[in-house]
C-alpha cells in the first residue's frame, strides 16, 4: 500500500469485514447513494478460484466434497454464466487476484466513485497485499462481536448445500477442522492485521464501525461514516426499496446472485431483500454455552476485536 494513494476524498472506498457481520446490508444501503459503483466481494471470487483450483496444494483428502468440488457447485459453474446478459456480473471462474486488480485500476466514469465490500481473509497481508489496487483508496472495517459471527457462520455452513453435501450429512460441523481451506479461527487475526498496516500506511486509525451499534443507531453512525469517508449524507439511506433490482447495477460474480443457489439463500438473501437496518439483540456475557469449536474462534478472536472495537466511530453524538 502506498501512503499517497489513501485519503478521505479517494475514488476508491473499501469496506473490510468478516462473514455475517451485516455487510451485505451495509453494501446495499451504499448502493443507494448517487454516483457510486458498488463491487460486491471481488477478492473473495478471487479467493475461491484458489479454492477451486488448489493453489494452495490442500491434501486430496481434504479437497474432495468442498464447495468448490461437488456436484451442485460445479454445475453453478458452468451453467450460470448463460443465465443472467447483466454485463455487471462475471463468470467466477475469470476473476483471479491479478484481474480484480487490473479491474479496479480502471477509472470509473467521471463523478463516479467505487465501493467494494470483500471480506479481511481474502487479502492475506504480506501474501495478497500486492494485488490491492494502485488508486487513491479509503479503507474502512465493519466489525461485530465474534460471540454473534460464529454461532451464525456454523449456522450457515450446516444450511448451505454448497458445503453441508461435502460432509455426508453429518448434522454437525466443526468449523476449525471441516473447513481447513477456510481460515475460520482466524477471522479477526486477519482483520486486525490488514487494519494495523492500513494504520501504518495512511499515519491515521481507519475508519472501524460496529455492525451491531449501526443496526441500533444508523441515524448517527452512517452519517458519521458517510462524513469520514467523503460521501454526501442525506436521511433517505436510512432506508431503501427491499426489492433485489439494485443488485443487477452491483458488479460481481453472476454465481453469487443467482437467487436459486444454496449460498445465495443462506449467506446473502435475507440481507439482500432488506430496506432497513433491524436493531440488533444483545450478546450474552460468556462462551459456556456454546459447542468447543465456536468457543475456541471466539476466544481466540475477541482480542483482535476488541482492540478494533475501542477504535470504533462511537454512537455518542
């Protein structure tokens, strides 16, 4: 990263963030602001294509039944492209580190800003960095209590057929050792990593919002993030059309929206067919409740956020 090409006015505004941590609400909130073009997870296409295709040299063992080696997945691959002429949306297949990199080099129409919403683990510090883009951009995280993301990710992996049909449906999962490809523990290790050297590259504590205080106060916290960020603030993002249409103006993978696959109706759907922020329930004090693998992510992430959470924009006006 270089320190010339990160300011408040940039054309270019990340938002880093974990799973379920109400990013894709976010995103489409954002989706409503006038000249602004919204990249949806570019760098976790890119991510999965080293799934997809074993970059990393995971044993066989490991790689046979994964998302992106059993049957649903792989007639997602090649049949969806044929499904959707939105000229926003891409094969998955094609978007690679190096290609969303040459993508977001390229200026968007003039007056127009970009907003891209990836999540922390796709950009793996000293390894990915160098495929960030070589523009003026504006990093900023959204981050939520891991005693709410991790119960809500096993969740999710148990529902997903995407994943649950590679573990012979076994009515559990164990989210540190099932999903090896995925680093699952490291979730906020990754985040908190990415944020310091954004801290040390722009000399300034970025921009960190807590997904949960947004939900109950987005009247003060959006407009202090559209305040930090550049962005013109204005009543109306407090809510939008539920309808899923703003999604086709979102430039992405056309496997991530089509409406009729597991990991459309588990990860993005509910977030997707919002037209508001639901305030959020309150998180209970311990980890003694909760299965061994959920309290071991939680216990290993809460450091990393809680560091970020004390650097948060705060809800006081």
């Amino acid at each position: 990263m270089d320190k010339s090409k990160t300011n408040q006015d940039a054309g270019t505004i990340f938002l880093w963030t974990n799973p379920r941590s109400l990013s894709t609400v976010f995103t489409k909130c954002i989706s409503f602001v006038d000249n602004i073009q919204v990249w949806f997870e570019p760098y976790s296409c890119a991510f999965g294509n080293n799934i997809y295709c074993n970059q990393f040299n995971y044993p066989t063992s490991l790689m046979n039944g994964t998302y992106w080696r059993n049957e649903t997945t792989e007639q997602q691959h090649t049949t969806v492209s044929t499904r959707s002429s939105n000229r926003n949306w891409f094969e998955e297949r094609i978007m690679t580190y190096p290609w969303v990199k040459e993508q977001l080099e390229t200026p968007e129409p003039e007056g127009c800003r970009r907003f891209i919403k990836n999540m922390a683990y796709d950009i793996n510090g000293d390894i990915d960095f160098e495929y960030l883009p070589n523009v003026k951009c504006r990093h900023t995280f959204l981050i939520r209590n891991p005693l709410k993301v991790y119960p809500s990710c096993k969740t999710a992996f148990l529902t997903d057929p995407g994943y649950s049909n590679g573990l012979n449906g076994l009515r559990d999962v164990d989210l540190i050792n099932d999903f090896p490809y995925f680093p699952i523990k490291s979730f906020y290790k990754i985040m908190h990593k990415l944020w310091c050297a954004v801290e040390s590259v722009e000399g300034t504590t970025p921009v960190v919002i807590d997904a949960d205080e947004l939900s109950n106060k987005p009247e003060i916290l959006l407009r202090k993030y559209f305040d930090a960020v550049g962005l013109p603030w204005s009543e109306k993002y407090l809510s939008w059309n539920a309808s899923r249409e703003i999604t086709k103006e979102w430039k992405t993978a056309r496997e991530r929206m089509n409406p009729k696959s597991g990991r459309y109706k588990v990860w993005y759907k509910t977030a997707i067919e919002s037209s508001q922020f639901i305030p959020a329930t309150k998180v209970g004090p311990s980890t003694r409740n909760l299965s061994l693998d959920i309290r071991e992510c939680v216990e290993e992430s809460m450091p990393y956020y809680e560091s970020m959470f004390e650097k948060r924009i705060k809800t006081e006006l």
